[in-house]
C-alpha cells in the first residue's frame, strides 16, 4: 500500500472497501478449489470485518468533523451513533448509516448483525447438530443462505455492493471528497 489508511481517511475507506472485494474473490476461488472450511470461514470473516470497517471509518470521520466527544474510542455502530445523540450532533452520514441498520431488509442491518455475531462467545455459537441414531429417517433440508453456501456469497457481493453505495451516498457530505 503506498500510503497509511490515516494519512487519507476518504481513500482508506475505499481501499478497505477494495479489500473485501478482493477477500471475497478469494473466498470464491478458494471454495471451488475445495479448501478446508476453516480457512473459507476465515476468508468470510474478513469479508465481513473489511466490509463493517468502511461503514465504521465512514461514520467515524463524520465524528471528527462534527467534534463528537469520544468518537476515537468507539468501534462500533451502534456506539457510535450512541456518541452521536449523546452529543446532540446530527450528521447526514450517521442518519443514513443509522436507517440502513434499523431497516431489516437492508444488507448494512444484515451486516451489523453479522459482524456482532462474530464476537459471540465461542459457546454460543450454533453449530450443526450431526444425526441421531434415534431419527434417521429426518431429511436435513439444504439452505442456500447457509454460511458459505452459493445464497451466503450472493448476499456478501450484494452486501458489499450496499457498503459502496453506501459510501458513494455520503461522498458529498465528507469533508475530503
């Protein structure tokens, strides 16, 4: 990289942005090579971390802008957006990064809650049951939109696709486009 995310924060966000894109392809193609699942499962969470990144860079520089207190410490959107009524600032980014989350059928509210699973507690996190002796006759029903299956990589490339127009919505309002 030629230079440090901070020394651009406009340019970061997209590279982050061009980040996941290029985690994404290479989940694609490591999928198809047939590679072990905990390195697929690796490459989604990176999806997912660089994805989430730009919405919380995003918001983050609007922060700065608008002096919100205590915005540096913040690594979330939900905290963010705390920071921001806590201090009586309205910022047209947070407002529409803010909509996207409430709205569940918008992907960011997807990804918001993606990206909160990925910090659950080991424990808590659902794993496939294998058959019982005592039911073999259950058929597992196959769902498309499991983690890593052709519905779950349409909607990260739908997702991320989201983040950048996202990011491109808010571009007259930052201060460095």
């Amino acid at each position: 990289m030629s230079r440090m995310v901070r020394d651009s924060e406009t340019s970061g966000l997209r590279e982050r942005l061009f980040f996941a894109q290029d985690m994404l392809r290479l989940l694609q193609q490591q999928r198809e090579l047939g590679a072990a699942r905990g390195r697929l499962l690796a490459l989604r969470g990176a999806v997912v971390s660089h994805g989430y990144s730009v919405l919380v860079g995003l918001v983050r520089q609007a922060a700065k802008s608008y002096q919100v207190p205590d915005y540096a410490s913040r690594v979330s959107l939900a905290t963010l957006e705390q920071a921001f009524a806590d201090a009586g600032v309205e910022a047209p980014e947070m407002a529409l990064v803010a909509r996207a989350r409430r709205d569940r059928a918008d992907l960011i509210c997807w990804l918001d809650q993606e990206m909160m699973a990925l910090f659950g507690a080991a424990g808590l996190a659902r794993r496939p049951s294998p058959r019982n002796e005592t039911n073999l006759l259950a058929v597992a029903a196959e769902d498309p939109y499991a983690v890593l299956e052709d519905g779950d990589l349409q909607r990260l490339t739908a997702m991320l696709d989201r983040v950048g127009t996202l990011l491109e919505d808010c571009a007259p309002y930052a201060q460095e486009w």
